[in-house]
C-alpha cells in the first residue's frame, strides 16, 4: 500500500502527486470546531471522530496517519473543507487531540 510505504519511509508524497477523487493521499491536515452545522446536516459535535474532505462522499471512513509520529485514527466524514490552499482534511477537535495533532501537520488518508 502507498500510504504505508510513504509513511514506513518517511517519504512525504506532495498534494499535486495524488488528486482529491483518490482513495490515499498525503498532505497537511488541520482541526476546525466551528459552525453549527456541517455540510451533510448534522449538528456540528467537536467531540466526534469525524473530519471534512473536499470530495470524499459523506459518511466514508478514513484512516489519518501522522507522518511525523506514526499514530493514526479513524474520522466518518461528514463536512466540507478544508478551504486553505493545500490541506486535504479538517479535523474534528477530538480527532485531532486523539492524533496528536497541535495546529497543522503532515498526514496520510486511506479510506477504509
């Protein structure tokens, strides 16, 4: 698997190497904890595992792996975003916390 080599290796694969449609990629991650609502509907709750991905349908299940540590997590997505240049997820408060991650970082999605 090409997530799981990049992360072994410490290979960082840049966003412009893999599209959004892709079910791996590997680029900076963020959290987020406002709105009350997320793109889907649902109320938006900062203690779910859940995150936001431009193309990914609702409701798929990703794995995020930090590159820098290894740790990894499961999110359900169900928002949109992120909306800075260069991020391919948003993260839930919780998930975040749960990865460790603090402000951004270098993260690997493979839907599940």
């Amino acid at each position: 698997m090409l997530v799981a080599a990049a992360v072994m290796s410490g290979f960082i694969i840049s966003t412009s190497d893999m599209s959004y449609a892709s079910d791996n990629q590997c680029g900076v991650a963020s959290w987020y904890a406002a709105g009350s609502r997320t793109a889907n509907g649902e109320r938006m709750n900062a203690n779910a595992m859940t995150a936001a991905h431009k193309s990914l349908p609702f409701g798929t299940v990703v794995r995020v792996v930090d590159q820098n540590t290894g740790r990894s997590i499961q999110v359900r997505i169900n928002d949109r975003g992120p909306y800075v240049r260069g991020r391919i997820i948003d993260l839930s408060r919780a998930a975040a916390v749960r990865l460790g991650l603090h402000g951004v970082g270098k993260v690997c999605i493979a839907r599940i």
